[in-house]
C-alpha cells in the first residue's frame, strides 16, 4: 500500500522537479529544507536520492563490465 502511494506522489511530479531536487541534495542541501522548499515529507525526498544512488551504483557496475569485455576482446 505504501509503494503505490508512493508511485503517486512520485507521477504527480515532473522530471524537472526531481531532478532539481536530486541536484540540490547532492550539492549538500539539507533534506528538512528540501522538504521545505518542495512540500514533500523526508521519507519522499530520502527515497529519492536512494533510487538515485542505486541507478548510479548499476550504471557504474554497467560501464565496468563493458569495459572489462573490451578490454578481454582487446579493443580498448
């Protein structure tokens, strides 16, 4: 019941809001005024920059392994 309420609360935002809150937060905006300034609870904003960090952490562990089939077919 919490995920799907969640999900609505994530559909009601545009692309450019969470990416502007994801930006501020990783320049070390503190969450409580994130929340302030968007109107969200902590549990919203702190979701989000988790999602954040696990896309980076697969995007990382994407790029390592593509590099590494390079780099054993000898292209790079």
């Amino acid at each position: 019941m919490i995920k799907v309420k969640r999900d609505l609360i994530i559909k009601k935002m545009t692309e450019h809001q969470i990416v502007a809150i994801l930006k501020e937060a990783e320049a070390g905006i503190p969450v409580k005024e994130l929340c302030r300034k968007y109107g969200k609870e902590k549990e919203f904003v702190l979701t989000l920059q988790q999602g954040y960090r696990l896309l980076r952490i697969c995007l990382e562990t994407t790029s390592e392994f593509i590099t590494r089939i390079f780099r054993e077919k000898e292209l790079i």
